[in-house]
C-alpha cells in the first residue's frame, strides 16, 4: 500500500543491502506509512550529531561521539551503514491518506506496530535486525543489523 519515496531511498545509499531489502518489503503491508530519516554516517557526521547538547544547542540525541563511541550507523568495514531510522508519516483511513504532525508520528505506539512488522519481514528473511525501542536507552525509530 505505501511505497519508499526517492529521498528514502536516498537515505538508504550506503546502507547495508540485507537491511534495506527488510526496509522495502516492511513499507509494503506496514500499518503506516514511513519514511527514512538516518541512514549511514561518516564519523564527522556522528560527532556533528554527538555535539548537539554539547557544545551546540539542542538536545542530547546520542552518546557515541564518532570515534571512540562508534553508532551502528556508521559506515563500518563492509563499507555499509548498519543502521536505518525511521518516521511514520501517514496513514490510509477510509482510502484518504492523511499526513501525520511530527508529534503524531513520533509516537511509540506507531513506532512499535511498525516494529512488529519490520521484526517479522526481518526474520522470514533471515536477517537479524534489533529495534532501538527494546533497549534500555529506548530509541523507538532506530533499527539496526546485527
Ligand atoms: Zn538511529
């Protein structure tokens, strides 16, 4: 029902390819639509990121600074990113699609029925993905290869 727009795809670029075939066929039946937000960094990237809360406004979003902490969304020896974060950003109710707000899509619930799915595709295929919302440090749009 939903499909990958081109800036998903995009996102996707350097991301390892058994993660991206979970990525395209979870899009296909999920409950929601999705769209990428993250997909691989370069460790200049990551550190960018890892200054938010630090020496740049904002909010602390992630503990890995780069180089000595490395994120599962890093380019890693393989040559890939492990890493993919998501947004559900629409839905189909009675055939009308409707845009979700940022608060409305970056709910956990959203984010674990979509879960469920991905976990699921994940698994017929092999492949051994985790959801950041199973961890201690709960990250609800995060999923990554092991
Ligand atoms: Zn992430």
């Amino acid at each position: 029902m939903y499909v990958l727009s081109k800036s998903s795809l995009e996102k996707m670029k350097n991301v390892h390819p058994k993660l991206v075939d979970v990525i395209k066929t979870a899009i296909e039946n999920s409950s929601y639509d999705f769209r990428i937000t993250a997909g691989a960094r370069t460790a200049e990237e990551q550190n960018y990121l890892y200054q938010q809360g630090r020496t740049r406004a904002g909010q602390r979003v992630t503990n890995c600074d780069g180089y000595k902490a490395k994120s599962n969304h890093q380019i890693k020896s393989d040559g890939f990113g492990h890493a993919v974060d998501i947004f559900p950003c629409g839905v189909y109710e009675n055939g009308v699609y409707r845009k979700f707000t940022t608060d409305e899509g970056y709910d956990d619930k959203k984010l674990k029925s979509i879960a469920n799915h991905i976990l699921a595709i994940a698994k017929s295929k092999n492949a051994n993905v985790e959801w950041g919302g199973n961890w201690k440090m709960h990250d609800t749009p995060h999923f990554e290869l092991k």
